[in-house]
C-alpha cells in the first residue's frame, strides 16, 4: 500500500474515533501478481546465547554495504524488504561494526540471495543491539521471494575497538567444496609438517574422495597451494606416483576441474562432479597429485635449490597470528598504508603469496588490524590475482579527501599447517584465554609428557609468543607465579632461561636453556599467560616532538619536586640548591592509541602509588624513556617519564573519552585518543646542563619495560637528529621506529641505536 495514502487513511480513522488494524499491518506488495495474507508483527524468539552473525554479500558492492544475511540454525539466509526502514538498517549496521547506516535497499539490488529467508516484515526503533531483538514475522515466516532481499549501505566510519572483522569473504557455491587437504604418499614426507606434496583429496560425506587428473593443470595447483597456505605450486613426477596409487582403491569425486589460477577457493572453480552411476570414474588418468612451494618462514629443508625471495616493499603490521596484518607499503623510503575501497579477495591474495603465504582468506577493511600512522599510498587497488606484487596492480590516485586511516586495509593469509599448537597447551584458567603454560617433552624412549616453564624472567614477550602458538591472539600478560592455577598433576620444570624476540611461531623457535636451571623449581612459580584477541597499540606524534622542542634554564628553587622523582641528572645532587639553575631540553609528547583494545596500567588502582609533591598517583614506574645518544651510540643524558596521569586527553571525532586522572579516576588511553604531556609540565624533559654542543640523536621509548601489551612494539621508539650549539637546539628527521626503510635507517643512523636505559 502506498505509504502517504496509509498515513491519510489512518489520519482519517483516528478523526473518527476509529481504528484500523489492516493499515498498521499491511505489507508492501510484492512483484508477483497474488496478493500476500496479512500478519501482525511478533516479536522474534528470545536470542540464542551466541551472538547472531551478520555479513553483507552480493555484487558489485563496496565494504560498507550489501545485501544483508544472517547466519541462523547453521545456514546463511537473507532479509524480506517488507517494511525495512533506516532504523533497521541503524541495527544492522551498527552490529557489523559501522557507527550508522546512510541508507537501505529493496529489491535485490545487490542480487538475489540463497537459502532461506530468514526475516520478514522486521520493524527496528533502532537503538537495538541485535535485529533478533526487534519485531518480526518470526525466524523462517515469510512470504516473498529472493527478489525482494534487502541490503544496507552504513556510513563508511567504525566503530572503535570493534572486535568482529569486517570481512569481504568467499561464499561457497552450491556444490560445497569444504575442506581439501593434501595426503602425502612418501613415508619421509609424512612425518615432517608443513605437508608440501601429495594427493589431493577433497572432503566427502564421512571421508575422503580424490580428483581424476585428466586435464588438470597448473592454475587447479596454484589455487590448491594457496588454499593450503603455500604461494606457489612445483612441478611433480606423476610416473613416481603412477605405480602406487594405480594399486590403491580410489573414491573419485570430482571430474574435472577448470580453475584459472586467481580463485582464492577451489570451491570457486567451474568443476564437475561424478555422476552416482558412471561405470569409468576417471577413465586413462590417476588422483590427482600437486606439489607447493613454501615461503620462507615455513621451510624445513634448507637444502632447496629454489629459495622464495619475500618482497621487501610490503609488509603486514598489528596482527595477532602469522600472516595477518594491516597491509603497508614502501615509496620513497617511507612505509605508508593502503586504503580499503574496492579492497577485494583478488588483491588480498597478491599481498599475501608476495609475502610467502598462500591466498588470502580474508580481507578486511575499516582498519581492521589498527590504523597507520604514515601517508596513504595506495587507494581502489584493482589487482587481478596473477600479479607478483600488489604495485604490478591498478591503484587510484590518492588525496586527503579520499581517504583516512580509519579506512586502512588489512588481510588474513592462507598458512600452511605447522601443528605448532599440539606441542603446548595451558591450564587451570577460568577460560581458554589464559592458564599455566605446559609443554610437550619427549623423553630418549620417545615416551611424551607434559612439563613447566620456570616463570623467572618471563615477561609480556614471551607470553606473546605462547599466545600466537595458541592462536589465542596476544599476551595481556606474562605471570611469573601460578600458584593459583594449580590444578594439574604436571609439576616438571622442563624449559628455563626463555628469551624471546616477539615475533617467534613457537616458544621452541626462542632461546633457552639448554639444561633446565631454575632457581624456584617449585610448581607454583612455573610462567603463565593472559591471552587477549585484541591489544593497544601506542604510538607518539613525532613531528610534534619537533614542533615544540627548546631549552630552558630553570631555577633550582623550581625542582624540588621534580628532584624528588629523579628527574634531574646525577650532577644536580652535588649543586647549591636552592641557587644555580639546570638546563633542561624541553619538547611536547602525543601518545596516541590506534590498537584495537584501551591501553591500561598493569597494576591495579590498589597498588598505585601516591607522589605528595606533586599531588597525583603514579600507575606505572616508567611509561616513558627520554635518552640523548652521541655519535657511537652512549647514551650521554637520560629523561624518564612516570605515568603519573594517564588520561584520554582529546579523542578522534566520533570517540569518547573513558579516562581522566581526577578524583582519582580510572586511568588509561582510549582506542583512539591520546593523551598529551606538554612541554611545560615536570619531568617532561632531558636534563642536559653537563652536554657540550655537538650533533645527537633524541630517542623516546614508550612503555620500554614492556609492562603492558601492544599489538606491535617496533613503533614504540621515536628517534630524531639533534643539533646542539650551546644556546639553542635543533630537532629534525624525527621518526617512529618502524617508518622507514632499513636504508634509510642505516643512513639516520651509522651505528645501532639502543632501546634499554643503561648509561654508559
């Protein structure tokens, strides 16, 4: 019914004292000639306890819109238009993590989906957390047809420190090809992972099945070894395989497949399938049989002849698990991002095999993986799926107007099975998140055990490295004592002395004692973790640090306070207070959060610790190092700064801030504020008054303890070229860590710079 003639009529009853119940409860008709029965809204079943999934579909489309379907009793299905509003759309939106809907759509614009239908006649306020809790004809009840689908378009801004990924996936195809995997035939090559060579074998009803090689190609290889995490395919002796597998009983359960080597799915491939009666399943061929390459980080045997070169001009940064990250690039000698429109599968898939993975399983847009800090590169990147690197692809030109780095694009890469999670597991937590770590142990009998890790000198880095070998995303933290998750007969210690870098597979890939040495053996201080999904990622504002750098020459009379919290170099001690002066060099600090979760002291507001002079608590001991290197690297005048107010000074546009240091509030950063220490407040600066003039690197490092957990730690340190003349200071170059290249790095710098605050 027309919808201003509905309004007229119900204008008119109510003038009449009358009420009619027909209006209210009409449905929009549908293309079909039958008129459809009237229902009266009811409001959906009470949710089930797993959250509802929603993703958006059809073709063409943008991230930020599509045509909606819900995932509900193990099948995808879609939404009636019937009575779909902007608040439905609020909803939907805001449950794929976009902060609004800018509009919806009727009719199947994005095409026609499968499956059921779930939802029909659906009537949202707007403000409900889960379309499950608005009205409706109920789950399955509805009269139309896949004609009249409905889709949203949201507003192209997420919501902050959303968990669930905005993902362009691959729908399967009727003709579910699931899971395929790769049998190895040769005994050597069944005991050592990753599997690079063997038969392919699809999933099929309660088994296995292979595929007739007649007509099989390289392209049906490609896509097999991306599938499976490798980014390129080798060639194979079929004659070796010939013998054996014409001995062997085969299921044949696919014909022929006709890939062209740029799905990301073998699903996504024209095949066809055996016919139930046929009497030669594969008549003159064999299973077929492939054999991958694999990147650098997955090869076992050093002795290949073909070494895979990874790109040096692309790289993957914030992500939790190997092959997975924000996608950043390198022009100019700076890393910069790549924006997320048009961002596809295809172009994912490049990125990913340059890098040593296979294809991608997901790419993700709305800065999925943490925003960047450095330019855009790179905007509606157009790859076709057979480039070697994603700067072979089509890109658009980028302007400010286009893009931010809210929109930066990210992907999740195929990786080959490692089996790595089978050799260490965690227990005693009260959820599968976090526990005491125990390792597998093989004795000289081959006999296998579980053991402890001494908790001595185990720190956040460790503990990242055991969640990463989990899969259970990042370290919140690393537990020295688990006293309190004694809950397993295991008391061993069989590993001591870990050192990890951070960004190792497994904790064996670390180093470590060769003997077990642990000082306290007992059970109850072996190492534990906290593993999180999501992490804060705090990086500083390096050309503010430039902006505002100068010296000041201030009186001894004004330091006591900061003289008390050791602010002041060690000469101060011997000075005439309260006379004299100390000469300070004096910048601002922006210390932004673009990870995925709120930076927050490890300890407790219980333990904080009450500084009387100048009237605040101090929630960490060291939230920042201020250092001054010369030439050969010593560091020659050091500044440090406590956390005394951790606070969300100001926020991007959008965000609220959740933390302020007064009244003894909570203290921490947001995901995506800052918080701000100005140049004119104590400590917040380096004491230089015994420097001589010369030319000096500044480096700052945030959270250099690594008390709390980052998502990325490499972009903690701020370095800058310092020139000192004795009555003014120059800061220029200034730079995150991780901005440029190592070139460039080289050239800032010609000796290695130093991160830990030991002075020479």
């Amino acid at each position: 019914m027309d919808k201003s003639r509905c309004k007229q009529q119900l204008a008119f009853s109510l003038l009449l004292g009358l009420w009619l119940p027909h209006c209210l409860t009409q449905t929009t008709p549908s293309n079909t000639a039958t008129s459809k029965p009237t229902t009266t809204p009811t409001p959906s079943p009470s949710p089930r306890p797993e959250r509802l999934k929603v993703r958006l579909s059809g073709y063409p489309r943008k991230h930020n819109e599509g045509r909606i379907e819900l995932f509900y009793k193990g099948e995808w299905g879609t939404i009636c238009d019937d009575d779909f509003t902007i608040a439905n759309a609020h909803v939907l939106c805001h449950h794929l993590g976009f902060v609004s809907a800018t509009g919806w759509t009727h009719s199947a614009k994005y095409g026609k989906g499968q499956g059921k239908i779930w939802l029909d006649n659906v009537q949202c306020h707007g403000g409900e957390k889960s379309i499950e809790f608005c009205k409706s004809r109920g789950w399955g009840n509805s009269d139309c047809t896949h004609d009249e689908d409905a889709g949203v378009v949201c507003k192209d801004e997420r919501i902050p420190g959303f968990v669930d990924s905005n993902v362009i996936d691959f729908n399967l195809t009727i003709h579910l090809v699931e899971e395929v995997r790769l049998r190895p035939v040769v005994g050597v090559a069944k005991k050592k992972l990753p599997i690079t060579e063997g038969v392919v074998e699809v999933k099929y009803k309660d088994g296995w099945a292979q595929i007739c090689d007649v007509g099989w190609t390289a392209k049906n290889t490609r896509v097999v070894c991306g599938m499976l995490g490798f980014p390129h395919e080798r060639k194979v002796n079929k004659n070796f395989y010939r013998l054996y597998l014409e001995r062997q009983k085969n299921n044949f359960h696919l014909h022929s497949v006709a890939c062209t080597g740029t799905e990301v799915h073998l699903a996504a491939c024209p095949l066809e399938f055996n016919k139930p009666n046929a009497t030669s399943s594969c008549a003159g061929g064999m299973p077929a049989v492939i054999s991958c390459m694999p990147g650098p980080l997955f090869m076992q045997n050093s002795g290949l002849k073909k070494k895979l070169k990874i790109s040096s001009n692309v790289r993957l940064k914030g992500g939790a698990k190997v092959g997975e990250g924000r996608v950043e690039v390198l022009k100019d000698n700076v890393w910069g991002t790549v924006c997320d429109d048009r961002w596809n599968l295809l172009s994912a898939s490049v990125v990913c095999r340059e890098l040593g993975f296979g294809s991608a399983k997901e790419a993700l847009t709305g800065a999925r993986m943490g925003q960047g800090m450095g330019p855009i590169y790179m905007n509606e990147v157009k790859c076709l799926g057979q480039e070697r690197s994603i700067w072979d692809c089509p890109v658009k030109n980028i302007t400010s107007e286009n893009c931010q780095h809210s929109e930066d694009a990210a992907v999740r890469c195929n990786v080959p099975y490692m089996g790595l999670e089978t050799s260490i597991r965690i227990t005693g937590g009260r959820t599968r998140y976090e526990g005491r770590v125990e390792v597998l142990t093989s004795d000289p009998n081959g006999t296998q055990s579980w053991g402890l890790i001494c908790g001595e000198n185990w720190s956040t880095k460790e503990a990242m490295v055991a969640c990463r070998q989990l899969g259970l995303g990042y370290a919140n933290q690393g537990l020295q004592e688990t006293w309190y998750w004694d809950s397993s007969n295991v008391t061993d210690m069989v590993m001591s002395g870990v050192k990890c870098m951070g960004n190792e597979m497994a904790l064996s890939q670390c180093q470590y004692h060769k003997t077990v040495s642990c000082q306290r053996a007992a059970a109850k201080f072996a190492a534990g973790v906290i593993c999180s999904e999501t992490a804060s990622d705090l990086v500083l504002n390096a050309s503010l640090v430039e902006q505002t750098v100068y010296i000041e020459d201030r009186p001894l009379h004004m330091l006591y306070c900061a003289a008390e919290e050791d602010c002041l170099s060690k000469s101060a001690a011997k000075a005439n207070w309260p006379y004299g002066h100390r000469r300070l060099l004096r910048f601002s600090s922006q210390i932004h959060n673009i990870g995925r979760a709120d930076f927050k002291p490890k300890a407790g507001r219980h333990s904080w610790v009450w500084h009387a002079c100048h009237g605040h608590y101090h929630s960490m001991d060291i939230f920042t190092h201020y250092d001054l290197l010369n030439a050969n690297g010593t560091k020659v005048a050091e500044g440090h700064k406590a956390s005394f107010c951790l606070e969300d000074t100001d926020c991007q546009e959008g965000i609220s801030k959740r933390y302020e240091c007064a009244n003894f509030g909570d203290q921490g950063i947001t995901v995506g504020c800052w918080d701000l220490y100005r140049h004119d407040i104590d400590c917040q600066w380096i004491d230089i008054t015994d420097i001589k003039p010369g030319n000096y690197i500044m480096q700052v490092v945030i959270n250099p303890n690594y008390e709390v957990a980052e998502s990325d730690f490499t972009n903690n340190a701020m370095k800058c070229n310092c020139k000192y003349d004795g009555h003014r200071i120059w800061f220029h170059n200034c730079h995150i860590g991780d901005a440029l290249s190592e070139e460039a790095e080289r050239r800032f710098e010609k000796y290695p710079g130093q991160l830990n605050n030991k002075i020479s």
